[in-house]
C-alpha cells in the first residue's frame, strides 16, 4: 500500500464505529501526575502519523512517557541497510525529544520479518518492560484492527495486548519478582489503526498540532513528509509557479505541506467531531467494579 493510500484509510474508523464515542478533550493541571505511558510502535514514524498528538496532550497533562520500538527499521529509509537503520534510530531519538518522553527502548527486530519472530520472546520482553517501568497506559496499534497487511503491525499489536494482561499476574515469570519487581497490569490502551476499527474515543488534539507537525517533521527517514514541502516548492519554482501556502522558505515550506496533506485525516476526523484536529482510538479502560457500584448504592454507616 503507498503512503499516501494509507493516510486515506486512516480516516475511515469513523465510519466503520458503532456505539457511542467519547471526544477526550485538553484538560487543565496535571490530572494523570504519577502515572506513565508507553507509545509501542514497530516503526520509527508509526506513532508519528497516527498518535502523536495524544501522546502529547497525556504527557502536558502529567504522564511520564518512554518509547518503545519494535523493528529496526531495516528496510525502510535511505541509502544502505546499515544506513537506514542508523538514519530511523536518530529519527525515532528525536520524535521522543520533540514528544518530551523519557526513555526511549530499541527492541531491534528485523523489519517487516516480525512473523518470524518468536511471539513468546516478544511477549516476555513487553511484559518486564511493562513491570520494569510500572506503565498504566499504552498507545498501540489495534489487535482487532482490519486488513492490516504490515506483519510486524499485528504481530506487535496481538503480542502488546497479551503482555498488558500477563504482566499483572503474580506467577508470569517469577524471576523478575526475584529482581525486585513486581505484578503489574496497564489498565488504560488506546490502539489506532490504519484500517477499519472500532472506534469509540477521539482525542481533541487541536492544541498540540504544530508539535504533531515537530514530530513528523523529524521523521526524516521513512516520514512521507521529510522535505517534501522543500521538494514541491523547488519544483513549482522549474515551473515558474508558486503556492501561497508553502511560504518563502523551506522551513515553512516542509511545516505547511506536512499541516495541509499529511495531517488532512485529522482535520477530516475532527470535522466530525465539531474538532479542528483529532485522532481516534479503539480505547480500552478499567472497568468499574460491580462489588464497589454495589456498595456505594446500598452501604449504610454502623
């Protein structure tokens, strides 16, 4: 599938939802201080393209963030493989700097050979990471997520879900309770999809665009935005042409095409919304307990 097809679909989870969908908006303070966050993406410009603005609203909200990254990237980028993968790891430095995340991990699967992979192993490692860095929230891909054709999407997706339930458990792998950690379950996801889903949140991330815009903009090495502003205006130039819109330089240039072609399925996302920008989610939360519902009801003082 090319880019730009996949940005199309990207819109389409909207329209496949069913149910009731809750718009998350900006909220003042810091309402998640204490809490932590993982954006897990196979690919340096995953979490880029489809979460990056809620990345940040969670983390101008109070979240401490790491970044978890599945592949290398290894067939992805410019010039020689050694090259390419040595272009994505900077990349994907700098789109955690630009997000204000904290630590950035590199699992360094082989790209687009996730399949191949043993799941067991990718799991266990998602799980102490998990514990290790006690997370309570993940920004994913979709395990449910449809037609998606990208092996090392599903396979980090199915393999992330499995491990946000296993890592609460008290008999999962009893060494790292022997190196000090302990049980601990995510109790938030937000997934994304590049497909049809079922989508029941949209987060307002008009706010935070321009630093969406950071993000994808130093997402050089397999980003479909990179220079492609630059490139564009350089050619209506050959061709003794302009648009207004790119400006005068290829700073704005780059900022501009990224905020008007790669970004249109946020602004098409937030028009159904009553939204400027926005990106929406398969979002899984904690459930309320029937046992505390029940005795806030009916519980009378001694």
């Amino acid at each position: 599938m090319k880019r730009r097809e996949f940005m199309v679909v990207m819109g389409s989870g909207a329209a496949a939802a069913g149910g009731e969908v809750t718009i998350e908006r900006r909220a003042a303070g810091k309402p998640h201080a204490g809490k932590v966050l993982a954006a897990i993406q196979p690919h340096a410009d995953d979490i880029p393209l489809f979460a990056a603005g809620t990345v940040a609203k969670l983390i101008e909200e109070g979240y401490t963030g790491h970044l978890i990254r599945m592949s290398n990237d290894d067939m992805a980028g410019p010039g020689s493989v050694g090259e390419t993968v040595l272009a994505n790891e900077r990349d994907n430095q700098a789109v955690a700097r630009v997000l204000g995340l904290k630590r950035v991990f590199d699992l360094n699967y082989s790209n687009h050979q996730m399949d191949n992979e043993s799941r067991l192993e990718i799991r266990a490692r998602l799980i102490f990471l998990i514990r290790l860095l006690k997370i309570d929230t993940i920004i994913c891909y979709d395990p449910w997520g449809h037609y998606e054709e990208n092996p090392d999407h599903y396979v980090t997706a199915q393999c992330v879900e499995a491990a946000c339930w296993m890592a609460g458990m008290g008999k999962d792998y009893p060494e790292h309770f022997a190196a000090g950690l302990q049980p601990h379950g995510v109790r938030e996801k937000y997934y994304h999809a590049r497909g049809p889903q079922l989508v029941n949140r949209v987060v307002d991330i008009t706010a935070f665009i321009d630093q969406k815009v950071a993000v994808n903009r130093v997402n050089t090495a397999q980003g479909p935005a990179g220079a492609s502003g630059a490139r564009l205006r350089a050619e209506l130039a050959r061709r003794k042409l302009r648009l207004p819109l790119l400006g005068d330089d290829d700073e704005t240039a780059n900022r501009e095409y990224i905020k008007e072609f790669i970004l249109r399925p946020n602004r098409e996302v937030g028009r159904q919304y009553g939204l400027e920008y926005a990106e929406q989610f398969h979002y899984i939360g904690p459930e309320p307990s029937p046992v505390e519902e029940y005795i806030q009801q009916h519980a009378r003082p001694l």
